[in-house]
C-alpha cells in the first residue's frame, strides 16, 4: 500500500488507515512498518511506524511462573495460568502436564501434577494450575519446572509450553578456608611442590570460585618460590576441597630464616670475615681463654649469658 499526505498550511497531523484482514486462526501478535518518504522541500523525517495486529481470536496460553523455593517442612506452590483469549463459546478442554527442567521429581525439588482443564459456554477465561514445590535448605542454583499444554479440543493452542522457576532462598552461607603446608626445599634444579589444601565447608550445587594469589613472607618470590598472579580456583558442585599448588625452587645454601615482625636480627652466624683481624684472640674488654666455634673448629667464639653461642670472634 502506498499514497501521499498532503497537509494543508498551519495542520500538524494528519491520520490514515491501514486495512487488515481478519481470520479465525489463533496466531501471535503482529506487526508491520510504515515508512514516509519524498517530503516537500526535503524536510526532515523521523521514523519509520510500526502497526501492531493484535489476534482476537479464541486460543489457549500457559504462563510463565516464579515461587520462593521455602525451607525444609515448607511447599510453595507454582501456580501456572491457563487462559482462553475470551470466553468460548462452545466447551474448551486441554491436558496439562508438568515435565522437568533444571529441577527434578527425582530429587524431590517438586510433585509432578498432570490434569485435564475444561472451560463452559462463558466460563472465566483464566484457570489456575499449583505445582508443589518441596522446600529445602541447600544453597543452589534457581530450578525450573515445564509446563505444557495439550490434546486441546474446542481452541487452538498458541502458547503451549511454559516455564516455572523455583527461586533459591537457602542463605546459609557457604565457609571456604585454607590451611597450611610444608614441603622439603630440595636442592639446585629441584622444584618441589607446596600443596595448600583450599576446603569448602560443605557441599554446594553450583560450582564455586575464589581467587588466589601468593605475598612474600621471609620466603622471596623468584628466588624461593615461583610467584603466582591472581588466579581463580573452582570447586565444582557437590566438592568439598581442592589444592593451591606452588612450585619451590631447591637450593644448596643452608639459610635460617626469620619472622620480620620477630623484631630484631635473632640469627646466629659467624662473622669471622666482617670484623678486622687484631690478632688471633683479641678482645678489647675480657681476656679469657676462648673455646673453639661448635660450627668451625679453628675459629674461637664466646658465650652469650643464655649460653648460646654467638659466633662472633672472641
């Protein structure tokens, strides 16, 4: 269809019609595009429209629904509503049967209903069917219910199938830990694995991510440890724990090290090369016999009064 507008001086609006064809098939909404084109004086245009054909004839629709899942001792119900786009007039009958989705009979997430609705001469247009939905208390992921519609007789069926989604209201937060480990260093070209064991306290029905990433503690990423960026650790459902795992760089230097928030250098080691040679046993205060170092025999060493040696020349 096409034609041309013609507005006369000081008219802003200007209506024409469209036909449409009626029929008798139950069918969706439609739609189509009118589009202006050529204005005087090349004048601006804004569009195009859009025509809506809303059907009005009899048929039949199921749709969609929500519930809170509830707790254990609870069942919610999905109610799924059956409609008729006006009131028949002749009987109007359906089977309606529910089939799982994410949620399942089996696992007692719902009570399957199956039933026949029927609509008189002039009946309401919308009946409702409840689905039971047994309450639980697990943390998981919303479910879904189907609904379908058939064997209709007196009325199409236009929207056959719907969706009932069970919403989880389970709060009881989920707990993740991490616990420690310890692992031989080894020594050069050896690369043990530290394996820290990531717990979750107790199963979940969806999968579960944390991210992880090392720090430096006394132990230097690079030189003891392979370093590890921000990375994310999955526990898949129904998984209690899984491991961190860091690759230890082996060495041959015996090394003691210490807390840094233990406060001052607490160590104990020789420093028989960093202080100036005086003579073979020169103390500037004492003048007592030394005793030879418990870690090398030829260089003497004094007692600090815990009676530790210190490894400092006497």
């Amino acid at each position: 269809m096409c034609g041309t507008l013609t507005f006369s001086p000081g008219q802003t609006v200007r209506d024409f019609t469209v036909p449409v064809r009626g029929d008798n098939l139950a069918e969706e909404t439609e739609h189509f595009t009118v589009v202006l084109s050529n204005p005087t004086g090349n004048l601006p245009i804004a569009g195009p429209g859009t025509g809506t054909i809303l059907d009005d004839d009899l048929a039949l629709e199921v749709h969609d629904t929500s519930v809170l899942e509830g707790h254990t001792g609870q069942t919610n119900f999905l109610a799924f509503d059956v409609t008729l786009s006006k009131a028949p007039d002749q009987p109007v009958r359906v089977r309606f049967d529910t089939a799982d989705g994410t949620a399942r009979v089996a696992d007692r997430d719902y009570l399957g209903v199956s039933t026949n609705l029927t609509w008189k001469v002039g009946q309401s247009h919308t009946q409702t069917v409840l689905v039971p939905v047994i309450g639980d208390d697990r943390f998981e992921a919303d479910e879904t219910v189907l609904a379908r519609l058939s064997q209709a007789v007196g009325a199409p069926v236009r929207l056959a199938e719907a969706v009932g989604t069970i919403l989880n209201d389970d709060l009881t937060p989920l707990a993740l830990s991490i616990d420690t480990a310890a692992v031989l260093e080894g020594g050069p070209g050896q690369f043990p694995e530290l394996r820290l064991p990531v717990r979750l306290s107790n199963p979940a029905t969806v999968p579960v991510r944390v991210d992880y990433y090392t720090v430096d503690g006394s132990a230097k990423a690079g030189e003891d440890y392979e370093a590890i960026a921000r990375t994310t650790l999955e526990l898949p459902p129904g998984d209690l724990e899984t491991h961190v795992v860091i690759r230890v760089h082996g060495d041959a230097a015996a090394r003691v090290r210490r807390d840094p928030a233990s406060g001052p250098d607490q160590r104990r080691q020789c420093h028989h090369r960093s202080r100036p040679r005086r003579g073979p046993w020169h103390h500037p205060q004492r003048r007592v016999p030394p005793r030879p170092c418990p870690r090398r025999s030829r260089v003497p060493c004094r007692e600090l009064p815990t009676g530790q040696p210190s490894h400092r020349p006497a």
